[in-house]
C-alpha cells in the first residue's frame, strides 16, 4: 500500500469520526428539546481494492445520518395526548360547574324549602303582614339565587365560546406550519437523505394539532403528512391547508361549533365527530353537561315556581279576590332553525307554539322538530338530552309530549325545516317577583267548611283543600250522608241534588275542585256544610297547601328538596368522574411518552460515553495520518539521496 492509500485511509477515518462527534455533540444539545429524536451516523465500508495478493480495505464512508424512530409509539403518544387533553379540558370545564350548584343553606332547593316554610309561619298568622312580608322576602331571594346561577351558567357557557374560537385559531397556525414543514420536508427528501431535524418538528407540529382536536394521519413517501379530522375531512394535504372555522349554532346565537371550508365550501362538522382533544372535550361539555345542567335548572326552577302560582290561584287575598300569580315565569321557546324560509325582514315565515301542561312532567332537555318526511302533517321530536341514538317521536300539531304542548302555527313548518325546542333553558335566567303587595298573597281558602252541632256522628274535617278550580265559581253547597256506610248526596242552597259519592276512611270526599279530608264517621242524616269564605283574615286554609307543596312530587317525579338534590348530586359526581377520567388519562399519556422517549430520545451519558469513544477514534485516525507522513516524508528523503 503507498503512503497516499495510506493518507486516504487516515483521513476518510478522521472525517468520519468527526461527523460521528458532530453528530453526538448535536444530539447532547438537543437533549431537552421538544420532540427530538437521538441520530446516528450510518457508516458503510468502501469497496476493497484487489491486488496480487488479495484484498486491501479503502477506509469508511458515512453513508446518511439516520434518526431514532416509531411511527406506532409516536402515534401512540399523540392519540393519547389528545385523549388526556380532552379529559383535563372537561374536568376543569366540570369543576367550575360543579361550584355553581352547592349544597346546604346556599343551594337553591334551600330557597325553595325557605318559602314552603314561609307559608308555613303565615298559616300561624294569616293577618300579620311582617309574616306576608317575610313570604316576598323569600321569593326574592330564590329569583335572585336563581338569576345569579344562571348569569354563572352563561358566563361558563361564554368561556367556552371563547376557548373553542382559541382552540381553532391554533388549530389554523399548527395546520399552516405543518403545510410549510411539508414543502421543506419533500424538497429535502428529493435529495436522497432524510431531513431529521425536519422530521422532529413535522411530528412535534403534529402532536400539538392532536392535542386540539384528534386527528387521522398518512405519512407520504415523500417524508409529508397528511392530516385528517372528524369523518375524514383534509385538514392538512402536502404543502397546502384548510381552514377551520367558528360556527354559530343555527339555533342558539350563543353557542358555537367548528365547521371546515375545503375547496370554497363550508362543512359543519357535528360535535360527536370531534371526540378528543381540548375541542372535543368543549363541545362535548357544550352539547352534554353544560346544556343539561341548564335544562335541569330550568326544570327545577319551572317545576317550583308554576307550582306555586297554581296554588296561589287556588286561594283568596285579604281583599277576597283570587291570588294573582307570584312569579312571572318564562314561557317555553321555539327557535327557528338559520336555514328556515325568512320573510323581507328576516323573520321565520313557520312557527310553532309551546305550551305547559304540566309542569311536573317536563323534562330537563331541548328538542329537535322537523316534518315527519312519511307524513307532512305530523312531526318528529327528538328529546335531545337522549343522545345522538335517541328515536324521535312522531306527533300531530297539538300533541302533548313530556308535559309540553306542541301545536304548528298558521304557517307550519314544511320539509327540510327545522325548530329546537326549550321548554325550561330560559326559566332561571327570565324568572321575576310579581308579586309586590303583602296583602295579595291568597293565604285563605275561598271556601270553609262548618260541622251543624246537629250531627250525631264523629265526623269532622280536618282540612279544606282546592285542588282545581270550580267549574262556576263558589256557592254555598252541603254534603249530606244518606246512610251509616258513607253514602253522600252534594247539594245546593235550594237542596236540589248535584251529585252523589261514598266516603271511604282515609280517602278525601272531592266535589268540582274541593277537597275535604274527614276524621272519624258520620251517621245517615249528617251534613257538612261549605260556604265562600268571607273572613280570608283569619283563614290559613291556602297558606298550609303552599307549605304542603314541599311534600308534593314537583319536578319530574320528585319533590323540590329532592329535585335539588339530585341536581347537585348528580353534577358533584360527573365533575369527580371527569377528574378521575383526566389522572388517568394523564398517567397514559406520561407513559406512553415515557415509552417513546426511551425508544428516541437522547441520553446525555450514553451519548458522553460515545463522544470519549468517537474522541479517541478522531485520535487514532489522525495518528494513522501523522504515520503515513512519516513514511511519505521517509520515502522521499530517501528517494533525494
């Protein structure tokens, strides 16, 4: 071998050990960036030259720098940090829901038990106005507890407007960064090496879209990445970008969704279909647990408030007139979809009309109308709190669903229209005091029930209830019992025959709304004998109805007390779920990075070790240079002599 073959031997060693100290030295200063894989030099062993007596080696080439990569753990890693951004999106989203709703004495089925019991003081003194006054007190403050948890509710509701629009808008920068690394990507590849520093960074672009929203990827020959969300719609395609874009509900101005413009056209892209990711963790408390908390306050405040004005229109004032109502209360809402036919000035030409018949029965959802398309006359209602899956109903204008009365206006809906229904969305948010004068408040019963000294059985009543109103207002009637076993004829002043019945032990004697309960028994011959009342002054028999109404099922089968309860309750154990759902996401995400990192992240000692090693290779080869120097310099010397 010449002393030249040598030198090109030495040198080729030297660069190649410096590339692999270049190399490590960058992998040590990168050790703590975001998303760097560790590299490594491929060295290949050039082509052996052949002479008379074999085989003489030709030194060592770096062939490419190749980075440390998993496409499964990568992808692993971003799906689950998608995954955990959603959960800790919705905890925190559900842990300031949850303090809206507290329990005890500051929740509002306190406020509600604080009226029942204000009746209750009033039935002991019906004529004192500080006892009256004291029922108003506290109708004002369960309006205001409600007002202020509503306002609290809206302004949760704002927040997450606000955060979506964030969300996108990151989205957006991520998708137009990654779009540019693409161009850079396969522009680099076209030269035969892949560019791993840019490939660090594709990925990293990558995990921080995922952590937005969750997304599809494709990786291209080329070294791009395509990226797709919800049912596959492009988000990122080579070196090109769509949008996504805030979209107001086409129902409810204050809420939002994400539509995507692709080629010019805007597509709405349904909440269910964003399933992880800070976005999907928001939409979903949107849609979900947001809305039904609403609904469900709505429902509460509804079921208490319609309860009572009922039974204060069943009583009379210190005036004799019937009670006005104590509330006004917000009346259910139909909302025309954006997309229905509009007049010249903007107004929905269709309409349909709600209405309450029973409070009680009402659910706390929004519903979706649209024309029954197997019948244009009938309609389907979709009680939307049952999820994606739920099965409409099919139902004729005037239909009673869920306590609520659905009747189409003068101009019904046609098809392809559609309505979204809120029977209680607005009740907290709307409800008022309207009663102002003490002396409105209709604590007698219009009615009172006298026992003739006559009577010659046990019999006595023991309360006078009104449980609807008479069918021709009050008269003086009687009750008169015909036999030893109960049997009864109600009859008027002139003792004409109205009506006829048999008491039963334990089971009120009911005629045209009045509700007598007895104790003990009565004989053939006695009467009882019912009168308007004309001294509502010294009658508590309304006040104690209103006082009974805590006992009584008010919302969705539930007594108020209850209702609150289980309001509270149920958010209180969503809001832990969504926490527990978010450690444990978290932890899977740590791991699983965890799992990545040790695949392709860099450790500093290895790589120290590495450096000494490719030093003293540097060292080596450069003694190989300095010997053939020697002999190259020896050759000469001897070659001049």
């Amino acid at each position: 071998m010449s002393a030249s073959s040598l030198l090109s031997l030495g040198s080729q060693a030297l660069f190649a050990s410096y590339r692999q100290i270049q190399t490590t030295s960058h992998n040590i200063s990168n050790a703590n960036t975001e998303g760097y894989s560790r590299q490594t030099n491929i060295q290949s062993t050039n082509t052996a030259q052949e002479f008379s007596g074999g085989w003489l080696g030709r030194g060592v080439s770096v062939t490419t720098v190749k980075r440390a990569s998993d496409s499964f753990l990568t992808d692993r890693a971003a799906s689950l940090k998608s995954a955990a951004a959603s959960d800790a999106a919705l905890s925190d989203l559900m842990g300031q829901l949850e303090k809206m709703f507290p329990g005890g004495e500051s929740g509002l089925g306190n406020a509600a038990t604080q009226i029942f019991n204000a009746f209750a003081d009033l039935a002991a003194a019906p004529s004192d106005l500080s006892a009256r006054q004291a029922v108003i007190g506290k109708l004002q403050d369960f309006t205001a507890l409600a007002h202020d948890v509503a306002e609290q509710v809206e302004g949760l509701q704002g927040n997450v407007t606000s955060d979506i629009a964030g969300a996108v808008n990151e989205v957006n920068t991520l998708a137009q960064q990654l779009a540019a690394l693409n161009r850079q990507i396969s522009s680099a590849s076209a030269l035969g090496h892949d560019p791993n520093d840019l490939l660090d960074q594709r990925d990293v672009l990558v995990s921080r879209i995922s952590e937005q929203m969750d997304v599809q990827t494709v990786t291209a020959a080329d070294g791009s990445v395509g990226v797709f969300v919800a049912t596959g719609q492009t988000l990122v395609l080579g070196g090109s970008a769509n949008k996504l874009t805030v979209q107001t509900d086409p129902y409810d101005p204050k809420r939002t969704g994400v539509g995507i413009t692709l080629n010019g056209k805007l597509t709405l892209l349904a909440d269910d279909f964003i399933t992880s990711g800070k976005l999907g963790g928001m939409l979903q408390f949107q849609s979900g647990d947001l809305a039904e908390a609403r609904n469900r306050l709505g429902q509460f405040v509804t079921g208490v408030s319609r309860a009572l004005n009922a039974q204060q229109g069943l009583g009379i004032d210190l005036d004799r007139q019937a009670g006005s109502a104590l509330f006004n209360v917000a009346e259910p809402k139909a909302l025309a979809a954006t997309t229905n036919a509009r007049d010249a000035s903007g107004a929905a030409i269709s309409s349909v009309t709600l209405e309450i018949t029973d409070a009680a029965a009402l659910k706390a959802s929004d519903y979706k109308l649209e024309v029954d398309p197997a019948d244009a006359s009938r309609f389907l209602v979709t009680r939307l709190a049952d999820g994606p899956g739920a099965t409409p109903v099919s139902i004729a204008s005037g239909d009673v669903l869920d306590g609520l009365r659905i009747t189409a206006g003068a101009n019904a809906p046609t098809a392809g229209e559609s309505f979204l229904l809120r029977p209680v969305a607005y009740a907290a948010a709307e409800i008022s005091v309207a009663m102002r004068n003490p002396r409105g408040l209709a604590a007698a019963s219009p009615v009172v029930a006298t026992i003739p000294a006559a009577n010659q059985g046990t019999m006595a009543v023991t309360a006078t209830d009104i449980v609807a109103e008479p069918a021709a207002g009050y008269s003086a009637i009687s009750v008169h019992f015909t036999d030893d076993a109960g049997a009864y004829e109600v009859r008027d002043a002139g003792n004409a025959v109205l009506g006829s019945g048999t008491f039963t032990p334990g089971q009120p004697v009911l005629w045209d709304g009045i509700s007598l309960t007895l104790a003990g028994l009565p004989r053939s011959g006695d009467e009882i004998r019912l009168a308007p009342n004309q001294q509502p002054s010294a009658n508590n028999g309304n006040a104690l109805s209103m006082d009974s109404l805590a006992n009584r099922t008010l919302v969705d089968g539930q007594r108020a007390s209850d209702a609150y309860s289980s309001l509270f309750s149920q958010i209180g154990v969503r809001a832990q779920g969504a926490s527990i759902a978010s450690d444990s996401s978290s932890k899977a995400f740590t791991a699983a990075k965890e799992q990545l990192t040790s695949v392709t992240g860099v450790n500093v000692d290895e790589e120290v070790a590495r450096l000494i090693q490719y030093q003293q290779g540097y060292q080596a080869a450069a003694k190989v240079l300095q010997t053939a120097q020697t002999l190259l310099d020896t050759v000469i010397s001897i070659a001049g002599s």
